[in-house]
C-alpha cells in the first residue's frame, strides 16, 4: 500500500496584526487507521499463535512461494532426524503447515538465491565436507537437493555475491576454521576459489556487505578478540580481517544501514552486555555511535529492521525470560527511548516480514520450548 501524507487533524487561522493568517497544523498518525506513516511502531493486533510439529531448532520468515507475502518456516528435528514445516502466506494469516522435504545435519537452514530463479532456495549442512541445496520451486515446495562438495564440514555458511557478477557465491565456515568460497560461474555452477585462514581468530560468526562502498562484498567476523574487518577483493578472497570498533567480547551482530546515510553500520553486544552501535564511514572503518542500556532485559534474540518505515533501522531485542520484545527507533542521531511490544511467551527466535501485502512489517516471534509460534500482524 502506498504511503500517504501526513494527516491534517486540525488547521487553526489566527489573525495576526497588520497580516493575513497564519496556519498551526497538528499532526496526527493513529495506528489502525489503514495508512503506513512513517514514525509509527504499530504491533497492538490480536496475536495468532501456530503449533510447532517438529522439536524446533530454527525460524526464518521469506517469500518462498513469490508472491509478494512473507511465509514462515521452521526448521527442526523429528525421529528421522532434520526437518521442517512451512506455512505460506494466506493473506490475512498463514495456512496450513506443510512438510517441505527438508534433511540433512544442521537444522540451521540458509535462505538465499542459487540458481537465478525467483525462488528462495534454502542451504543445509551435512555432516560431511558438503552441503544440500535444496532449489525452490513456485508452490513453496523444495525440488530433491543438489549435493555440493567443499572443502570442510561446514559450521556456518552463506549465499552471498562475492565478485559482483549478479550470481551469488557460497560461502562457508568450516570445522577448522577457514572460509572457503565456491564461486559461481553460472546459477547453481560452482568452481573452488580463494581460502581465507582464520584459525588464530577463533571465528564465531560473520557477515557479508559492502562496507566501502565500491559494490563488493567485504567480512565482518566475530572474533575471540572482537569485531574484525576483512575487505573483498572482488575475486572472493578477502584481507586479512583487521580489528574495527574496539568492541570487547561481541555477541551476536547485525549488519545494515541503520542509520539511513546509505553507510553500513553494526550493531553488536558488547562484553558489558550492552547493545553497541557502530557507524560506518563508508571506506570500511567503523566506531562507536550510540549504546543502549539493556536495564536488566535478558539476553535475548536480537535483529534490525524498519518496523516505523522512516527510513532507518530500528533495533528489536526478545527477552528469554520475560514474554515481551523491546523496540528501540533510531532517531536522526540517537534511538528513541523503548517501546515494549506484548508476546504470548518469552521468544527464542524473532523474524520480521510483509505477511498479509499492506506494506508494514509483521512480526513473528518463536517460543521453542512450547513448540508454537507467534504472529503479530502491523496494524498501521
């Protein structure tokens, strides 16, 4: 839906000596008056919660069947070993859950593009030196995998353009902590390409943007020693990861714009448990911006997104032990004091994603340990 005005409410004229009249408008954006406006956080719709068949592991909200809605699948484990089930956008909610056909090792399934084609196609590691890409079809459903040989047993992977050719490039992590890149020579066509050592890092984790601005992918890697930065050379190799942000012990990372000056920026947790936002300057350089105090809120889930459609990236946190998320808006050169947003139970995993097409982001929290899932529908 697209985006309306701002909202007259009232236009008093009061005379002034020796002119004509001047105008004192009062603006006023009411959730669930059917406008998306910018500046609004609007989650107070009735909750719908969906049971979990499988032992979950994993959520991931995506357009699997490109139509335009956000689906939710949830990865996990059954008796006969990994699994899943999806439910595709109905509208007004989502349907029926469905088995898409998922298996393999790792119930920590990678959504991304291999094959050129409209569809989300999902990544699943193996126990062994391979991977399963299982190619997405129209209905949401999962054509038999491809099997992709790689160099290690993987921990972590991605499908990420690495060399600016339009096709996306995997990525892995492997169990001895190097990261290998198979290249894409054509859509779901891979050849080996460069090594990138990093077993004195101790690597946790990492991300894949452009942080300087000249359209290759570069590293940000969670290390033992903090937050690093590797720049892409273009051929899937990267530098050797240098020490950005003087972040102390990071947990969890986000990679985005967050602040809406087409930069990319960081937000990470550091050893005090804070969340730290780290600016980026464009050439690949990143230093701190802002912190946010925590006051107490457990160690949750923790993403970015633009819940209020201004433009930037706001900032969501679950609490483990509190049924609750908390949502702090960035603000020109600050965050906006938070905002708590009811759940049904405390969340393992959050994802955010257009589920009903009226243009606001829904939210979707998941409860592991009661096996159900929560959706709250934006009420703009």
């Amino acid at each position: 839906m697209p985006r309306r005005a701002a909202l007259v409410a009232l236009a008093l004229a009061l005379p002034l000596a020796g002119s004509g009249c001047a105008d004192e408008r009062v603006v006023v954006n009411l959730c669930d008056d059917g406008y998306l406006d910018p500046d609004q956080v609007c989650l107070g719709g009735a909750p719908r919660s969906y049971p979990i068949a499988v032992d979950p592991v994993a959520l991931r909200a995506a357009d699997f069947d490109s139509d335009g809605l956000a689906d939710v699948l949830v990865a996990g484990l059954s008796p006969a070993g990994v699994a899943g089930e999806l439910r595709l956008s109905a509208g007004a909610g989502l349907g029926e859950a469905y088995d898409p056909g998922l298996h393999g090792c790792s119930a920590h399934p990678v959504t991304g593009d291999g094959d050129g084609d409209p569809y989300v196609d999902l990544l699943v590691a193996t126990c062994e030196p391979q991977l399963l890409l299982f190619h997405g079809d129209s209905d949401g459903r999962f054509r038999d995998p491809e099997l992709l040989p790689i160099a290690a047993t993987p921990r972590i992977a991605a499908l990420v353009d690495l060399d600016a050719d339009g096709d996306d490039d995997l990525v892995v992590l492997g169990d001895d902590d190097a990261l290998y890149v198979q290249l894409a020579d054509a859509p779901g066509v891979y050849t080996p390409g460069p090594t990138t050592a990093l077993t004195s890092l101790g690597p946790q984790g990492f991300a894949l943007h452009d942080a300087d601005g000249d359209r290759v992918a570069d590293l940000v890697l969670i290390a033992t020693d903090g937050l690093r930065y590797g720049r892409g050379r273009g051929d899937g190799g990267f530098d050797a990861p240098a020490p950005v942000g003087g972040v102390e012990r990071p947990t969890g990372l986000s990679a985005g714009d967050i602040d809406g000056d087409g930069r990319l920026d960081l937000v990470t947790r550091d050893g005090s448990g804070d969340l730290l936002f780290l600016r980026g300057d464009g050439a690949g350089g990143f230093a701190e911006a802002g912190r946010i105090d925590l006051e107490g809120r457990g160690v949750g889930p923790m993403l970015t997104a633009d819940l209020d459609a201004d433009g930037d990236r706001d900032v969501l946190v679950g609490d483990p032990d509190a049924a609750e998320m908390t949502v702090w808006r960035r603000r020109s050169d600050d965050f906006a004091p938070p905002i708590t947003v009811a759940l049904e139970a405390p969340a393992d995993q959050l994802a955010v994603g257009d589920i009903n097409g009226d243009g606001a982001l829904d939210l979707v929290a998941a409860t592991f340990a009661e096996r159900t899932f929560t959706v709250l529908l934006a009420n703009p």
